[in-house]
C-alpha cells in the first residue's frame, strides 16, 4: 500500500479522553474511531489487525476440530426465554422490539441459539463429537465501557460450542480448546496465562480464563512463575490423542494460577515465596464446561449406542478479538508507540522514502516496494511528502516491525537501511539485499 493512496488519519495530539496506553495509541495511530460509549468504527489500519487476529483465532478453531459457522446478531427473546436467561441477563442485553411488537435482542452470547441449531438437526450419538464456532458482533450494555476496545459495548467475539455425549468426552472436548487456546496466543506473539475462574451464569464446574499480564489489567493475578516458562504446543499436535492433549492441560493447571475471584490464600501460602508473582492481567479468553445446563431446558437429545436418548453435554468457549487488539498493545509499545508482533502487524515492512520527488530515491522505493509486494508480502511505503522524521515517527507509532530506509545520500552508493522496530541497531546494505532479506 502506498501511503499516499491509503487512509491512516493519525493525530497529532494526545487524545484527553484515553486514560491507558493502548487506547491512546489506538487513537493515535488512526485506528479506531468512537461513535459513542463503547461503540467504535475500525479504520483501516484497526481492522487490518482485527482481521489477522480473528484468522489466526479461526486457523486454531479449525486445526482442534471445531467448525465455523455464523449466526445473527439479533436474536429472537423467545429462544432466552426457554433457558430463563431473558429474565436473568438484566440490564447487559440491549432488548429490541421490531415492528410486528416482537421482542428481539442484540446478542450477548448464544448458547440458547447453538443449542437451538442444535437440536434441529443433530439426534445420533455418531455426529458427535461436535463443535461449532463463530466470529460475531456481539453487545453488552456495558455499566462502565472504557478503555476503548478493551471494555467495549459492541465487541467482537469468537465463540465455539462443544456438545458430546457425556461428560468425559465433553471433557475432552473442553482440553481441546484449552489447547488451542494456548497455541492461539503464541501465535499472537503474546503470552496468556490459563486461570481457573468461576463460572458465573454461564453455570457448570470446569472453567478457566486465559490473561495477558499488563500494569492496567482489571484482575489481579496470584500465579507460580513456572507457567511462564512452560511449552506450548507444535502446530501439528495431535488433537485426536485425548491422553496426550489431557496431559497437556495437566501440565498447564498444576501450578497454582488464579485471579483476585478465586484466590485462595491457604494454597497462595504453599506456593515458595521466591516463585510466587503477583501481577495485574487483562481475561482475553474464557472457557466453559457446563453439561446439561442448557441441554435439558431446551431438549437438546441424542440417541447413544444403548438405543436411549441423553441430554447433550456442552461447553462454550470465548476469544475477544477486538478486545485483543488493545491488550496486546498494553503489553507490547515503547514510548514511541506500538510495537506489532510480525504475526498480527498491519503491514510487515514500511518503506520510508525521505526524500519524494528524488528520482532516485523514488526509482529505489518503488523497486522494493513492488517486489516485496510481489512477493506476497504486507508492505506500507510511505511516498508521502512530508518531512523524513515525521515518517519516522508515524511508521514507529503504528507499529510497523520491520523498516527500510532509503535517503538520497545512501542510494547514491546503493544503500539503504533496514532496521526493526523497538530495536535500535540500523543495518546497511543494497536494496537487492534489503528485498531478499524479507523474500528468501
Ligand atoms: P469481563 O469479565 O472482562 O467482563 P466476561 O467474563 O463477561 O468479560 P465472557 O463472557 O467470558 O466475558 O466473554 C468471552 C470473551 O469476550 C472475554 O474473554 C473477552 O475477551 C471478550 N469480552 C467480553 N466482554 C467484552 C467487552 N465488553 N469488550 C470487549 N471484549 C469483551
Ligand atoms: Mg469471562
């Protein structure tokens, strides 16, 4: 993309409304645009980023086994009448009449709209195991929406329903996403640490919640340092050996790791004091495994092998991938902005061409921009004319991981400089060897 032909509307000045960092970057960076509480418009550059986050969350879906679908963001109020939660959502749901005086809602979540899918179609114990997700707008009317896309009322989230014949293979069920789970955020270029939580409405005993440490988190985190350092899966991790995907989980819920709402400061004081770290962290992810809960009210059956119908067992599993976007800024900026994992970067190479207008400099830019481009790969290349530090600042400030410089003076000796962000060493060499750096 050539910046001059591209929409970045970055501002100048610190927006007084941001109260954390990553908001403020948002903002400035041109990536987001409120258009009231809670409620944004993702520019081009947010939604470049959005969207690498929501395909590598869909990539691992799909590897663990689950399926994509999508159902609506309207949802009808007699589906969250059948499980009793249209009366206990309160006032989060954003309730909706249409014009017949039919009562609708924006949804909040949708287990009693899978569970619906659900029931329509699937009635033999051998379509299971089962799993459906989707990527989906979803609404929470927010008391206190802040921070931008971190506690937003319209908010992006990935959601995945497992439903099995019994507990033990929605158990499974449940490791398997836990799993993917851990190789989503790595390959987000972060790290989140799995926490058991509580379950809340949602119901049932088995959940955990995934958090990114960061100084502005909301929860306070109470966790043994070795789950910082423990492996995470290879992509070709086999999810069909439940022994070794159990194994797995095991490894990652032995240490003690729990948030202020299920601290236990008994087992806290077993943990040496040496490896206890107390933190603050930002939930980007919460699974749950709650059997029947929604099954048996809405006569979710399948027949098993004995010939007998059974209530399906169930578990729903939960990314946010806009509230992502802001959580991985919190954890990776410097103080001159924000510093993109490579795996998520709205675009992987800025070209910085400092003098616009110079034939050669022009004739350079324009050669590797085309060829790294050809080559597949997302470059911005700033053809602007505005003055080289300003380009500097702007390229450091959304982000962008790896940089090219071409300058009049080094071009004339067919050199340019190549350098990564956040880092400060600078590297010289030919333009060919710049592209074949990134291409080879
Ligand atoms: P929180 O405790 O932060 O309010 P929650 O427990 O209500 O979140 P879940 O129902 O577990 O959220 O939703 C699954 C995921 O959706 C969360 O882990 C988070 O990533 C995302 N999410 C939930 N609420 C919001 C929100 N208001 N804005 C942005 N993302 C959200
Ligand atoms: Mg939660």
């Amino acid at each position: 993309m050539r910046l001059s032909r591209y929409f970045i509307p970055v501002l100048k000045e610190n927006p007084k409304e941001a109260e954390i960092v990553s908001h403020r970057l948002m903002l400035r960076a041109g990536m987001i645009r409120q258009q009231s509480a809670g409620i944004y418009t993702w520019l081009p550059l947010g939604l470049k980023v959005l969207n690498k986050i929501a395909n590598i969350v869909r990539e691992e879906q799909n590897r663990a086994g689950a399926i994509e679908i999508l159902m609506p963001t309207i949802q009808s109020a007699d589906l969250w009448r059948e499980s009793g939660r249209y009366d206990d959502y309160g006032k989060e749901m954003l309730r909706i009449e249409d014009r017949q005086g039919r009562d609708m809602l924006f949804g909040p979540t949708n287990e009693e709209m899978i569970t619906d899918v659900f029931r329509s179609y699937v009635k033999s114990y051998k379509d299971l195991p089962l799993n459906l997700y989707h990527i989906q707008w979803k609404f929470r009317d927010e008391v206190r929406p802040r921070f931008g896309v971190m506690r937003g009322r319209e908010f992006l989230m990935k959601d995945a329903y497992s439903f099995d014949l019994d507990e033990d293979a929605s158990r499974a069920a449940y490791y398997r996403m836990f799993v993917s789970y851990l190789r989503t955020f790595e390959r987000l270029g972060v790290k989140a640490i799995p926490m058991r939580a509580d379950t809340g409405p949602i119901g049932g005993d088995l959940s955990h919640e995934f958090l990114i440490l960061a100084d502005t988190g909301e929860s306070e985190v109470f966790c043994h340092s070795d789950v910082m350092s423990l492996p995470v899966p290879a992509e070709n991790v086999d999810y069909d050996d439940d022994d070794l995907i159990a194994g797995i989980v095991k490894d990652w819920t032995t240490n003690y790791a729990r948030t202020d709402e299920l601290h236990d400061e008994t087992l806290w004081d077993e943990v040496a004091e040496g490896d206890r770290m107390n933190a603050r962290g930002i939930e980007v992810g919460h699974i749950f495994n709650f059997g029947t809960k929604y099954s048996s009210v809405m006569g979710a059956k399948v027949k098993g092998p004995d010939g007998v119908d059974h209530e399906v067992h169930m578990g729903s599993y939960g990314i946010g991938p806009s509230r992502l976007v802001a959580a991985i800024i919190e954890a990776s900026h410097d103080d001159n902005g924000i510093i993109w994992p490579e795996s998520i970067a709205p675009f992987q190479i800025g070209i910085i061409n400092m003098k616009a207008g110079d034939a050669a400099c022009d004739a350079a830019s324009s050669r590797i921009y085309e060829q790294l481009t050809n080559a597949g790969l997302d470059v911005l290349y700033d053809d602007t004319d505005n003055r080289a530090g300003a380009k500097f600042a702007t390229m450091d400030l959304i982000g962008i991981p790896n940089q090219i410089v071409v300058g009049p003076r080094g071009i004339e000796k067919n050199e340019v400089e190549v350098k990564r962000r956040g880092e400060a060493e600078k590297f010289t060499m030919s333009p060919d060897e710049a592209i074949n750096k990134f291409t080879s």
